[in-house]
C-alpha cells in the first residue's frame, strides 16, 4: 500500500515527487485508454442499433446537459469525501454505463447510459489533477508543472489513438464489443485509482451548500462574463464552434464508411490521422512566434480555414479522398487553435475570478452542444450529411468577426 502523503511539505523529496508524476501518469492512462475504445465507433454502434442522426445526436447531449448540472455537486463531493474515492466512484459508474450500453437496444437505455456516463466524467476526471497538484505542494514541490500537464497530454493523445484504433477492429467482429473492452478498462482504472491514489491525500476544503453554490456561481460568471468584452467575444465564439464542431464528431464516422464502402477498421485509422494532424497544428503554432503575436488575426485565419474546409468537404461529394483531404485540412487548423485559444481566454481573466470565468467559457461551450447537436442530427436526417456540413461551415464562419473584433493587438510570446 502506498504510503500517505504527509500534510506538511515535505523538502528534498525527489524520490517521492518521481512517484507521484509517475502514478499521476499511470492513472490518468488508465483513465484515458478505458472509453477510447469507442472513440471511433460509437456513432456506428448506435446506428447499427437501430437509431438515427438525430436520435444518435440528443443521446450525446444528454451527456453535456449532465456536465453542466453535476460538475459543482461532483466536484464538492471529491473535496469534501476524497479524490481518490470520488475517482473510484466515477470509474465504477462508467462500468456500469458501458454495461448497459453493450445489452441496450433501445433509445431511452441509451440515454440512461449516457446520463450515467455523465455523472461517472464529473465525478472522476477533476479529482486526479487536484490530487496530484496537492499531493506534489504536501511533497514539497516547488517547480512549474507545466511539462508534467504536458506529458500528460501526450500520454491521452497516444492512449486516444491507440485504442481507437483498437476498437475499430474489434468492431468488425461485433459492433458492441468495444463497450465490453471498455468495461474491462474502467475496472482497471477503478482498481489503479484505488492502489495508486493515497486515501486522503491533498486539502479538503469547507462543505459548501451545493444549491447555493451553483446559484452563485452561474449568476457571477454570467455577470463577469459578458461584463468583459474579450471574454464575452472569445465566450460567443467558443459557443458558435461547439455547436458545430460536437456534432461534427458524431457524423464522419458514417460518411466515411459508406463512402469508402469500407470495412469498420477504417474509421480507427481515420481517427489516428485527425489526432496526428491536430498535434501537428499545435506544435506549428508553438514553434512560430510571430502567430502568437498576431492572435486574433491568425485564430481568425484559421477558423475560416477549418470553416472552408467543412464547406469543401460537403461539396465533395462521392469524392471521398477530397472530403478525406480537406477533413485533414480542418483539424491542422483546429490543433493549431487550440491551445492558443485556451491561452488567450486565460489571459483574458483577473486571477481572483479565474475559477468563476473559466466556468462562464466552458458554460457557453456546453449551452452550444446541447443545442447544436439535436439541431445538426435533424438536419442530417432530412438533408443529408453533404448539405448539412456546408450549412455547418456557413455558421461556423460566424465565429470569425468576433475574433476580428478583438483587433490587432500585439501578444508578447511568452504569454
């Protein structure tokens, strides 16, 4: 049993802070390979079950309408019990999800299991950075943690990869087989949490009413949000992405397959190509100082890109290696926005509101693919996915004046 982290810090402890990064990694792994199993599947496995674009579309916005209602709740549980059992939790709420998938057959049991998969995210995934974060400062740690983040990254993207691919070959054999890999891998995570995160671990802060908690901070990240005009811009323009871009991910899967008329497999490697470009879009952002300098100008630049390229992609057509070409296209641009997007919006925010407005973002993102998936899925349906991709670019081209609003300002790099 892993020894416990003593409140006090604890100086020249490399041995012990080497542990920690080490199991921070091994069970954010863990954490990460359990649902990639689906990644690439899961559109193709509710399709086979019976459900159309639609119906496949407000399944996964149950998901996000539990986000945002649990996220305060869970995430006060893990402060107030422990993150290592709200982890626990959470995986063991996945299994259950991931159970009830492989024998569904029905709509309403999708939506239940997704409803499950909602609570089990909000319990699980903030506890292991404030765990680990705590843990690090009782240690005695003092140095940046941005390459531990960054690693991993790294580790997610390759666990995202990997099993995707995974599970699109063992798709071929049967469409739900990939939920009960899954299940096998949230089992494994629940059991790596529960020996690798010490019981107990890091602060544990007030009880908070939970009622008036979300009150609270809804009414002031509303309040600040729009108060600020470069957070209200960047907020409107994270809305009008995700409402595009979410229920993107839920329709290449089908387009793909039946226009190649190609075997399940190639969706795995479909998604290895969008992961790969979205890394490369990333790395040439970070290496080129002068895009950092010129932020709104070149985030601008590149949404119109991916925008143009969804537009492309739906003319294309029955020419599927075009279509394939310019998704390629979409998620260079969408890796290179990425991380300069989430700079600057912290950047945008005073320190003492930073938790407050950093919920008002991911609160706008959430209310854009709640309603952009319903919407774009009955689109599909009636229109068909060629014409619904070039209305999705038209309004996912609306983001772009509000980065152009924002003006030329000048970034320093470093930021």
């Amino acid at each position: 049993m892993a020894a416990t982290i003593p409140t006090e810090p604890r100086r020249n402890a490399p041995g012990a802070v080497r542990s920690l990064i080490r199991r921070y990694w091994i069970v954010w792994a863990l954490y990460g390979l359990a649902p990639s199993f689906i990644f690439a599947v899961y559109p193709l496995f509710l399709r086979a079950r019976g459900l159309n674009q639609f119906q496949t579309n407000t399944v996964a916005a149950s998901y996000l309408v539990v986000m945002f209602l649990t996220d305060v709740p869970t995430g006060a549980f893990g402060d107030a019990v422990g993150r290592r059992a709200a982890t626990v939790i959470g995986c063991a709420i996945h299994v259950a999800a991931f159970l009830l998938y492989f024998v569904s057959h029905h709509y309403w049991q999708f939506i239940i299991a997704e409803v499950l998969e909602g609570f089990g995210t909000t319990f699980a995934n903030g506890p292991i950075d404030a765990w680990m974060v705590d843990a690090l400062d009782a240690a005695g740690f003092q140095g940046p943690k941005d390459i531990i983040f960054s690693r991993q990254f790294q580790l997610m993207r390759i666990t995202a990869m990997s099993g995707a691919l995974v599970g699109a070959y063992v798709a071929q054999i049967d469409i739900a087989l990939p939920f009960l890999l899954g299940t096998f891998a949230w089992t494994a995570a629940a059991t790596g949490a529960f020996i690798l995160m010490e019981r107990g671990a890091g602060r544990r802060r007030p009880t908070i009413h939970i009622a008036a908690e979300i009150r609270r901070r809804a009414i002031d990240s509303a309040r600040l949000g729009f108060a600020e005009r470069s957070l209200r811009l960047l907020s409107i323009a994270g809305l009008i992405s995700a409402s595009v871009w979410t229920a993107w991910w839920l329709e290449w899967q089908v387009y793909f397959t039946r226009g190649f008329d190609a075997r399940i497999s190639i969706v795995g490697w479909i998604f290895v190509a969008i992961t790969l470009m979205q890394m490369a879009g990333a790395e040439i952002a970070a290496r080129a100082p002068l895009t950092w300098e010129r932020r709104p100008s070149f985030v601008a630049a590149m949404s119109m890109i991916a925008s143009a390229a969804l537009i492309v992609a739906g003319i294309a057509g029955a020419r599927m290696w075009f279509a394939l070409a310019a998704v390629m296209l979409i998620h260079l641009a969408s890796g290179a926005i990425g991380p300069m997007y989430a700079a600057w919006y912290n950047e945008s925010i005073e320190g003492e509101n930073r938790a407050t407005l950093l919920s008002f973002g991911s609160t706008m993102a959430t209310l854009g693919g709640t309603v952009g998936q319903p919407v774009q899925g009955k689109l599909v349906d009636v229109l068909g996915v060629g014409v619904t991709w070039q209305l999705a670019g038209l309004v996912s081209m609306a983001q772009v004046p509000c980065y152009i609003a924002l003006g030329r300002s000048r970034f320093p790099r470093e930021a």
